[in-house]
C-alpha cells in the first residue's frame, strides 16, 4: 500500500539513524518499527524483541534399532515375533 506519512523531525532522524545501522532500506526500516510499536501497543508482547526461548540438549542413550526402514523389523522388535 502506499500512502504519504508526515514525520516530526525527531522521529525522521531516529528512522535514518535506525535505517543506516540495519543497512536496510528506508521503507523496510519504517515498516519493522511500525510492526514493533504495534505490537506493543495492542498488548501482543512486552517488547519490540521476541521472547527467547533456550533448551538444553539431553542424550537419549544409543537407539536399539540402527535402522527404521524395515518396519517388519521394528514391529518385530516393539511386539515380538507374534505382531502380525
């Protein structure tokens, strides 16, 4: 959509700042900080950031079966000879 916005001088010059250290074009830069203070506005999230999520890694041992493409095997192995 394109539509002609008026900017105060303090938020142009917060816009170019912001623009030439993403390195992103102008219109790109406006579009990322309106979807932010959107988003804060309307209560989606605290913040212009999403929030982080960390796991950490846990060893499931060595799987009993190398190999899953034969599923008469994995059947076999899971429910014992008698599966079928």
């Amino acid at each position: 959509m394109r539509t002609t916005l008026s900017l105060d001088e303090d938020v142009a010059l917060e816009l170019q700042r912001l623009q030439r250290k993403r390195g992103d074009a102008f219109k790109q830069t406006v579009n990322a900080v309106l979807r932010a203070g959107l988003s804060v506005m309307a209560g989606r999230r605290s913040g212009a950031q999403p929030h982080r999520v960390t796991t950490e890694p846990a060893s499931l041992g060595t799987p009993r079966l190398k190999n899953l493409d034969n599923i008469s095997e994995v059947l076999a192995f899971a429910e014992g000879e008698d599966y079928r």
